[in-house]
C-alpha cells in the first residue's frame, strides 16, 4: 500500500512538473511573440510615420507646384486678355482701313465717271458751235436766221462754259458728283432749245427734225442743266447715226404722274442684243456714224445715270431696219 501511495505521489508530482514547464514554456512562447508583435508594431509605426513625413513633404511640395502654376495661369490669363484686346483693336482698325479703302475707290470710281461724262458732254456743244459758225459763213441768212443762231451760239456757249468749269471742279476734286441744283421748271422750254440748237446739225446732214409737245405745261422739279444734257445726248444720236433724208422726231407729254419725251429716228435701228446692251458704258452699235463723226460710246450711259438720279427710267424701242426710240420718264412735280 505504500509503495503504491509513494508511486502515485511521485506521479503527480511529475504530472504537476510537467505542467508548470509546459504552462511556463506556453507563457514564454506568448511573451516572445507578444515582444515580436510588439517589435512589428514599432517598426511599422515607425515605418509609417517615415511614410507620412514623406507625404507632408510631397503634399508642402505639391501645394507649392500647384501655388506657383496658379500664378503663371493667373499672368497667363492677363496676357491673354490683353492680346484678345489688342486682336480686336486691329480688328476694328482692319475694317475702318477696308472701309476708308472701298470708300476711296468708290469715290475714284464717281471721279473717273464724271471725268468722262462732263468731257463727253463737252463734245457736243462745241460741235453745235462749230456748226452754227459754219453755218454763219456758208449761207445768205435773213436777219431772223442771224438771230437765231447767235441766239444758239449764246446758249451753247453758255452752256460749253458751265461744262469746262465742271471739268475743271472734276480736276481739282471738288466736285460731287450728281450734286444736283434742282428748280420746279416748265420741262418744254428746254427741250424747245435743245431742238432749236441741233437743228443745225440735222440741217447739215438733211434730216427733219421737228418737234411735238402739248399746249398743257409739263411742270417738274429737275436740274434742267442735266436733263439738257440727256436732251443733247439723245437728239445728237440720232442726228449722228440717222442718214440723209431721214426724220427725227422729239415729242413729250405727261402719262399720269410721269413726263415722258420721245425722240424717234427712221434710221438703221438696232438688233436685240444691241438694245440689251444700250445704255451700257462704252457700248458701241454696230450702225457706223453717217457723218464722219465719232462715238465713244458714253452718251446714253450718262443719259441713263442723269434721269436715274432724278428718280426716272431710261428705256429704247427699235427693230433692225425700221428705226429706233429712245425715250426716258421723270415724275410729276
């Protein structure tokens, strides 16, 4: 009995040993791996807060970067603002330089045809002069005849002047042109004139020309200098481009609230293509002079420009072989 109490004693002994080892072995193992944790934990926090330095010092640096672009895009934004003023500046001074330009060329334009058109119209009386001269030495003339003529001297020489002074106001640039001077005018009187004026020419060549207006006054407003003009220009033509033994006749009469004069020829006439191009600068008909006079082709572009600027129209009527009419409309007064 004893030998067995003994034995039992003896192993709990050894079963307590053993336990108190395997329980200082257990606590050991968790205070080295708690020390371990412990080291991991210090080297991470160190680790990281290495990590967060370097981000601080990366965010400072980036702060700076993004202060400084800031800046350049604030100086940036400045220049661009002032170029895009400087851009429009040049804009506005482009189109006034355009603008200035087209008005030059405009105006050269109006200069060069008025140039022409008053050293056109000079053509005409100068010839009336010429022929009103030669008419004075050619001919045994009646005391009435004398006076007419140096009644159509003074007129056309009237008339030369005001023309040699508008050429001369062209040249210095003085003149605007189309500038006109109207008056309220009985319009018969000055077509009267003008007939009386080229009926010298048409005598010379035998060509009637005979004139057709109504007792009734056609009163409208005009710059009657002018409209002579387009008188001139129209008669003359066909003075120029009818043949011998030919007729001309001139007629006016009022058509509601318009005027309208007429000068019919029975001459060569025109073609179609040569009406639609008519009153067309330098235009020239295929019909010569019948008289050895010339043409430059200007005389019924300016027609057509001295009744447009009084608000009229310019119109022909012809066939090839039976003679034309050129004809034009102002309004009423």
């Amino acid at each position: 009995m004893q030998s067995v109490f003994g034995i039992l004693i003896i192993s709990f002994v050894f079963f307590v040993t053993v336990l108190i080892i395997y329980i200082l072995n257990k606590k050991n193992i968790f205070a080295s791996k708690q020390m371990m944790e412990k080291s991991k934990l210090k080297s991470s926090i160190s680790n990281n807060s290495l990590k967060l330095e370097e981000l601080i010092k990366e965010n400072e640096d980036l702060n700076k970067e993004i202060k400084f672009l800031e800046n350049k895009n604030r100086k940036l934004r400045i220049k661009i603002d002032q170029m895009n003023q400087v851009i429009k500046t040049l804009e506005m001074q482009k189109s006034q330089l355009e603008k200035s330009e087209r008005k030059l060329k405009e105006l050269r334009l109006q200069k060069d045809e008025t140039l022409s058109m008053v050293a056109h119209d000079i053509k005409n009386p100068a010839s009336t002069i010429k022929n009103f001269v030669e008419l004075l030495e050619s001919y045994d003339l009646s005391a009435q005849e004398q006076h007419d003529v140096l009644t159509g001297l003074i007129e056309t020489s009237s008339r030369l002047v005001r023309l040699a002074d508008e050429f001369t106001q062209v040249i210095s640039e003085e003149y605007t042109p189309f500038n006109l001077e109207k008056e309220k005018i009985d319009l018969r009187k000055p077509i009267e004139n003008i007939v009386k004026v080229n009926r010298v020419k048409a005598n010379s060549k035998n060509i009637e020309l005979r004139l057709y207006q109504p007792d009734t006054e056609l009163i409208t407003n005009i710059d009657e200098e002018k409209i002579k003009e387009v008188l001139d220009n129209l008669i003359g033509n066909a003075i120029k481009f009818c043949p011998e033994k030919s007729k001309v006749d001139v007629l006016s009469q009022i058509n509601g609230t318009s005027i309208i004069v007429e000068v019919k020829d029975n001459g060569f006439g025109l073609t179609e293509t040569e009406i639609s191009h008519a009153f067309e600068k330098g235009a020239k008909l295929s019909t010569k002079p019948t008289g050895n006079e010339t043409s430059s082709g200007l005389g019924l572009w300016i027609a057509k420009k001295i009744v447009e600027a009084h608000n009229g129209k310019v119109w022909v009527k012809s066939k090839k072989g039976f003679g034309s009419t050129f004809a034009f409309s102002l309004p009423v007064n």
